[in-house]
C-alpha cells in the first residue's frame, strides 16, 4: 500500500469518532505500531487534528469534517447494495475496495443519512463464491487490461475436454457466474468461458493486440443488435 493510501486510510478509520489505538490501526494496515506513530506524528505537523497518545488511543476532533455527501435515500441504498453485491460476487481486489467504500461512505454520512445506513436490509451472500474464483476473477481481470494471452484446461458442460490460448477482451457476471469473453485462438472466433470450469489458469508473457474483427465491440455487434443496448454494456457499471 502506499504512504499516501495508508494516511488516508488512518483519518477515516479515526472519523469514526471512536478512540484507536495504533495497535488495532496497525493490524488493520497490516504495518507496525511504529510505523502508525510516525504516520500519526506527520499527519498531525501538517495540520491534522488528531488527538490522543500512545498507550491511550487517538481519535480526530469531530470539526474535522468534509461537506456531507448530499446522496438521496434511494442512491444510498442503491449503493450499499451495489458495494455488498461487489463483496459477495468480486474479486479480492473489489472485495476490499468495496469495504474500504462502504466505510468511507459511512464516516462522511449526516446523522440522518447514517441511520437510513444501517436500516438498508438488502444483502448479497457470497458463500458460493470460493477463494480461488476470487483469485481467478482478479488474474484474468489484469490480463484482459495489460492484454496478455491467458492458456487454461477447460472443460465444457457436455464433459468435452480441451486446452485454450485466449486473448481475455471482459468478464461479464450472469446470476452469480463468471464468464470470460475472449478471442479464442483454438477456434480462431470469439468464445465465452466459464470461470469456475476452467483449471491450471495461466498469464503468459506474450501480448495481442486485437484487430478490427476481433475486439470487444465486434463481438457485442454480433450478439447485441441493439446500438443503444452495446452502449450499455460498454459502460463501466456493466463489464467488470
């Protein structure tokens, strides 16, 4: 983590307004305690009101404060809910930048708003999400955006086997599946995959670079007539 996203990190988790030691925000920054008194210590020369002492716990005077965040009721709660389903249904990565938003959200938040906060009664289980789908989700997500060729062992609903060099273009979520849309260079056209039935995922060294025929567009064009429909899912909300 960087210097600067470890204090930015330490003034909100004090915006709670509850006293932390740097004993718990150490092990909440994965850091050590010293690490937290010096940080501590250069926030607070540069004009951070942080009160407290070591041994004691520090917390930051409540006229700290950012302008609120004016969301309205239903953009709070569709918020929440979309940072809950990112935690259920997410990669790792997503998992922790959604908690990380989920607090910062809450700590910026009017009293009103932060009460209609903890009365939003909509949640996203992600039992049915393993680990190592998480870990799949986050490697294929970095190839797709440094453009490196992923090879994978894959295994089709009917039981037919094979081995695939792709070119990973998007991950898409349907109802709690993952799917990799790619160019696939087997069948030399565009292929979706399934996540959790591919095996032994690897990144290589080698890069592509799509032509026209091959890019994301191309293949929305053949499966979404619609001009405003791709549109859609083109946009940043829909494509992981």
């Amino acid at each position: 983590m960087r210097r600067a996203d470890r204090l930015f990190r330490i003034v909100q988790f004090l915006r709670q307004g509850r006293l932390l030691t740097a004993q718990t925000l150490a092990a909440k920054l994965e850091v050590s305690q010293r690490t937290i008194y010096r940080d501590i210590q250069d926030l607070q020369l540069a004009g951070t009101p942080i009160e407290g002492e070591a041994g004691v716990g520090y917390t930051l005077r409540r006229d700290m404060d950012l302008p609120p965040l004016m969301f309205t009721r239903g953009e709070l709660t569709a918020l929440v809910l979309g940072a809950r389903l990112v935690r259920a249904w997410g990669g790792q990565e997503n998992v922790e930048a959604a908690s990380q938003a989920l607090q910062r959200i809450e700590a910026v938040l009017p009293p009103d708003l932060r009460n209609e906060f903890d009365s939003i009664l909509l949640y996203a289980p992600g039992h049915r999400m393993q680990p190592h789908l998480r870990t799949r989700l986050d490697t294929l997500h970095m190839a797709s955006k440094t453009q490196r060729v992923a090879s994978f062992k894959y295994v089709r609903e009917d039981g037919e086997r094979s081995e695939r060099h792709v070119w990973p273009l998007a991950l898409v979520f349907w109802s709690g599946v993952w799917t990799l849309t790619s160019w696939c260079e087997l069948r030399n056209d565009f292929r979706d995959f399934r996540l959790d039935r591919m095996d032994e995922v690897a990144i290589l060294e080698r890069t592509f670079s799509p032509k026209k025929g091959q890019r994301l567009e191309d293949h929305l064009r053949k499966v979404v007539p619609s001009g405003d429909e791709r549109r859609e899912l083109l946009a940043p909300t829909s494509i992981y």
